[in-house]
C-alpha cells in the first residue's frame, strides 16, 4: 500500500509542494500566548452569553445568504468606505493574498514586497508560480526607496504589497515615501492594514487618490483571529475582478453573524485596542529600560534585539512565556524576537522570563 503512495505523491503531486512544510503552529496550551499578535481580551460573560443565543438562531441548514451583504455593509461603514467602492471579503486576509496571486497569474507576473515582512506574501506568490521580489529594508528597518523604486522599474511587479503597519518590524512607513512608491507603481499596490487597530494613519483617508490601490484589513488583530475574517477595498471594478476567484460561501454563517455581532459593540473592542496601545508604551519603555533596542511600534507587536535570540525564546519557553523568535527569517532580524502585547499581567511576565534570560 505504502509503494502505491510513495508513487502517488511522487509522481501526481506537485514537486515544489513536495518539498514544502504545512504551517507548523505550535502547541501553546498553559503557556502565556505572545506570538501571534492575537487581542489578548476574551468578550465579557454577558456578550458572550448573548452572542451564543444568537448563533444558536442562525439557520446551519442554510448557506451563508443575506447576512454576508450584511456584513460588508457593516465593514463599510466601520472603515469609512467612500460610496462607489467595493468591499470583498476572504477567510482571513490570507485568503485574500492567495486570491490576488491567482488573479495576477500572468505570465511573468511579479510580486514585490519589502522584506523583512509578512511571509504569505511570498508564499501565495511562489505557489501561483509567480516571481516573488524581496526588496531589503535599510538597516533600521526603514523602506529602502532607492531600492523599491530600482526594484519596482527593474521588475514591473503585477503587486507591491505595503503591511502599513509591517509585521515584524511593527513599524509604520513614511507617508512621503509611499506615496513615491504608489506613484511609481505599474500594477496594484496592496495596503495591508491588519495592525490598523493600533496605527496612528491609515491610508483609507487617500483611497479615493488613486485607482491602483487596494487596502486590505482584518478583524483577526480587532480580537476576532479565531473567526477568520478579512477584507479587502478599492475602486469597485477592481475588487469585483478578484472578487471572481473567491470560493462561492467562503465565510461561514456562524462567522459572518459573530462578526457582526462584534461591530455592534465597536466600542468594546476600540477599548480593548486602547488598552493594549498603553500597554505597549509600557512594555517599549520597560524594553529600553533593560537596555535592550526596541524599535516603535504602531501595531500590537514590539520588535527587540537581544543578546542571544535562541537563548531567550529557549529560556522564556521553559518558563511557559511564548514568543515568536525571528532571527532566523532575515539577516535584518538578528538576534531579534517579536514580542506580542498581552494584558498587564502577561507582559510583567514575559519581561521577567526575559530578564532572567539576559
Ligand atoms: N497581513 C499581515 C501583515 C499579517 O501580519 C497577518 C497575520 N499575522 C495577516 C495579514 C493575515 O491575517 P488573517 O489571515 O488572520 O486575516
């Protein structure tokens, strides 16, 4: 049987999917949870309470219908969206990325982005069989705009993808600087707002600027990661064309009507994104306390070199404080760990794990 298989794979499934690995996500239960830029706020007993009699109501017997229109409304009117824009909606912002790889599928198309940064943008593009382009940032983690532009007049990239806040620098671009980028464009240039809960631009007050401009956004990073719901906006024509390759039903009733029931309670979650925005003033300034570089954050993530990475992360795990060790993904991140902000309490322990780790 085990011969059958071994030829199966090696000769009717794709070779670089071969070699690839699944998305490996660790086993973090008992652990404080720091490494996936998660809201660490649950919802209050009472909204819980209320949005369980809510889904117990919701028609499972029935395909995702009306509500979905609901919900992009909904959305809409949460991120300002000029009338005559379109909304699309993808199983988290990753689904949308690997819908626009696929709708830029050209021959020869290229994907541009700033590296380091968000690692699907690469991925979706290789497994589309697009060209990807990573355009080192400068040394202080800065946009390069010498090296985006040569990139960008060199490799005429299908989509330049600008993580405005970037992960995992936590960094927010120079306006002046994307604008050159914008301008110089020859394809789409993807905004991707995920951090946007935390930023203090967003570049929604200039869509109507330009029309090769989409911003994509997700209520993962606004407390609903478990629910799986990103967003994507621009000229209506243009969102309508990506709009083509989304799987009919991509968003689940259940997840369409929690997420609806969350942004009639913006307030909460605004709260929520409040708090951890001070959080992370407190956990950057006890970062720089310690005498460590901890570069400014706009997102709910704090980027810090260490003297030892693998140390740390080791040495943080064994006292159950998770965090993400990023040293290894660029040259630029030596020695370098991505720290998500927690409640007050997380953090006073992450620190202390880090601190006894120095
Ligand atoms: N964009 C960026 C910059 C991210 O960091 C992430 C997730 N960490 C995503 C998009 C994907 O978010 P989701 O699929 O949860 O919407």
């Amino acid at each position: 049987m085990s011969a059958r298989l071994d030829q199966l794979i090696a000769t009717r499934i794709r070779q670089d999917v071969q070699s690839m690995h699944a998305y490996a996500i660790q086993d973090s239960r008992g652990m404080v949870k720091l490494d996936a830029m998660e809201n660490p706020h649950r919802l209050a007993p009472e909204l819980q309470r209320a949005l369980g009699e809510r889904l117990g109501a919701v028609a499972l017997n029935r395909y995702p219908g009306g509500r979905i229109d609901d919900l992009k409304k909904a959305l809409a009117r949460h991120a300002g969206l000029p009338d005559g824009f379109g909304l699309m909606l993808g199983n988290g912002s990753d689904e949308l990325i690997s819908l626009l790889a696929m709708a830029c599928d050209v021959p020869g198309a290229t994907v541009l982005a700033p590296m380091p940064g968000f690692v699907m943008y690469a991925m979706s593009a290789q497994l589309q069989g697009l060209k990807f382009v990573g355009v080192d940032l400068t040394p202080d983690l800065e946009l390069d705009e010498r090296a985006m532009l040569d990139a960008m007049a060199l490799h005429q990239p299908a989509i330049v993808y600008l993580a405005y806040p970037n992960n995992p620098t936590a960094t927010l671009w120079n306006d002046a600087v994307i604008e050159k980028i914008v301008e110089a464009a020859p394809g789409l240039v993807v905004m991707d707002e995920a951090y946007q809960p935390f930023a203090a631009r967003s570049y929604m007050d200039r869509i109507t600027r330009h029309e090769h401009v989409l911003v994509m956004r997700t209520m993962s990073k606004f407390g609903l990661a478990g629910v799986r719901i990103g967003y994507m906006m621009g000229p209506a024509r243009l969102v309508d064309e990506v709009d083509k390759l989304r799987p009919p039903y991509n968003i689940s009733s259940l997840n369409c009507e929690t997420a609806l029931f969350a942004l009639e309670h913006e307030d909460v979650f605004a709260a929520q994104a409040a708090e951890i925005r001070s959080e992370r003033e407190r956990l950057q300034a006890a970062l720089r306390d310690m005498g460590l570089k901890a570069w400014r954050s706009e997102a709910n993530m704090v980027l810090v070199r260490v003297p030892d990475a693998d140390r740390s992360f080791e040495g943080m795990k064994a006292r159950k404080v998770l965090v993400k060790n990023v040293s290894r993904m660029h040259p630029l991140l030596a020695n370098c760990l991505r720290l998500t902000v927690g409640t007050a309490d997380e953090n006073a322990q992450m620190l202390a794990a880090l601190r006894s780790t120095l």
